[in-house]
C-alpha cells in the first residue's frame, strides 16, 4: 500500500500533509479498536481545504495512511517532538484522549514498528527529501510548508482553547526571519482569525531536521484549530462556509511564501551575476 501522493510544482515550494490519511492496511486495523478506527485525529479535509495550491506552482506531498499506522511527523529514533511534554509516538498506541488504539496485548513491538518504518515512514521522507534537495539545487532556496490541524480543544497537550492559526518556526531556527516576518504581517490583517507564533506548536520532526536555512533549506509549521473549517466531532464534516472564509488567508500566506522565495532565486542570480 502506498504511503502517499506527490505531485511536483513550478516553484521553490513544497506543501506538505503528512497527517491526512485515512488508509489503515487490514493487518492492522484487525488489532485496532472500534473507536479507533473512527480516526478522530486526522488532519481532515486539508488537502481540500487547500486545492487552490497546484495554481501557486506549489509542489504537494500528502499522505494516504492514517497517522494511527505510523506518525510521518516523528523521529523514527523515537525522540519526542517536544521534551518534557506529553506526546504520542512514532506507532502511536493512544489517542489525544488517551484512548486505547489496540486491543489489549495487540499493540505493535519493536519489529513491527520498524517493519512500518521501513515500508511508510522512510518511502515519505526520501520523497520529501529528495524534493527538498532538488528544489534548492534548481532554484537556490527550497521552502516546506508543512500544514496541519488539531482540534481546538486537547487538554493532552495544551489548556484551554487553540488559536486558530499556529504558525512554527522553531523558535526562530527553521526559516529566514524576513519569510517569518512578512507571513506574520499577513496573519496580523486577518482580523477574524487569532495566531501566534511559536506558541505550543513550534514544529515538529518534519520542520526541525528539514529547515537548514544555512543550506538553503526553509521550513515552516502551520498548525490551525479544525474549528475554523469543519466539525469537530463525528462524523468530522467539512464546513464549506468555514473553508471558503479562511482560504483568502491561505492563499495569502502561500502566495507570500512562493513570492519570497522567487526573490531568493533572483537575488542569487544577480549576485552570480556580478
């Protein structure tokens, strides 16, 4: 079973969703529960909340597998994306609310996390690499924009209500701070929404070990409150009125992310020029 779809683009940006899958192979789901495979943690909709992408020239990698087989966002070494803090894993065996994801006595061992390594994490992160890595040699600069979703309220992980738009930088190490500053401008004229910078969510696995801003690599981490665009609970629909308020602030902040780096690329050019 394939772990994802990748469509290239026409610019130095890749979009990627690596947590809105819903594919569990059979083996698998025989040994999850049934509220499990209800999937309540999906990133769902994204990619259709973000359909207009391809028009920006923006390259898109998105998963098909749910995150329950195998989270494409953590360090296959097992490390936690936020030390300290309560976290799911690699192979998660709970739910952000702390439901069991296996029958008892079923939950995956070591040779079965690395077989899943193996077969759906690695598949994922060769293809984004190896886009990354092209990007950067073609044009100079490569920038990911890694996008998801989590519901407004988690207790797990954080108190209270989410802002609705999350934006991570590694605390200010994965990204030039002149991109930063100009998506920060955008997020502050979208007065319907709230956001933060490197607030609970400032990246993941996926944005720290890619963004090498030295090596001409950016990455960013845009976390937003599924509220803002679907319903929350089961049967998590999509919110078409939600989606269509909120992409104008999408296609801003993509449209400026492809804007910077196409002046990243002439400013290399006229330097080799000189």
């Amino acid at each position: 079973m394939e772990s994802f779809r990748f469509q290239p683009g026409e610019t130095p940006v890749l979009l990627s969703i690596p947590h809105v899958g819903t594919a569990v192979p059979d083996d698998i789901a025989a040994t999850m529960t049934e509220e499990a495979l209800a999937l309540p943690d999906t990133d769902r909709h994204l990619d259709r909340l973000c359909h207009f992408a391809p028009a920006l020239g923006l390259g898109f990698l998105k998963a098909t597998l749910s995150r329950y087989v195998i989270d494409l966002n953590r360090d296959p070494a097992g490390a936690s994306c936020y030390p300290g803090a309560d976290d799911t894993e690699l192979c998660p065996t709970t739910s952000f609310d702390l439901m069991p994801i296996y029958r008892p006595g079923l939950e995956p061992d070591a040779a079965e996390i690395e077989r899943r390594t193996g077969a759906y994490w690695r598949p994922y992160h060769e293809q984004l690499r190896d886009e990354l890595e092209s990007l950067r040699d073609r044009f100079g600069v490569a920038v990911l924009f890694d996008l998801h979703s989590i519901r407004s309220h988690v207790p797990r992980f954080f108190e209270g209500r989410l802002a609705d738009i999350n934006l991570g930088t590694g605390s200010g190490t994965t990204a030039s701070p002149h991109l930063v500053g100009r998506l920060t401008c955008v997020l502050s004229t979208a007065e319907r929404y709230s956001s933060v910078l490197d607030g609970h969510f400032t990246g993941g696995y996926t944005t720290r070990h890619y963004g090498r801003p030295a090596d001409g690599i950016h990455a960013l981490h845009l976390e937003m409150s599924q509220g803002i665009y679907m319903e929350e609970e089961s049967p998590f629909r999509f919110r078409p009125e939600g989606a269509d308020e909120l992409r104008p602030t999408l296609e801003r902040m993509l449209g400026t992310v492809v804007q910077w780096a196409w002046s990243q690329t002439t400013m290399r050019k006229r330097v080799a020029h000189r």
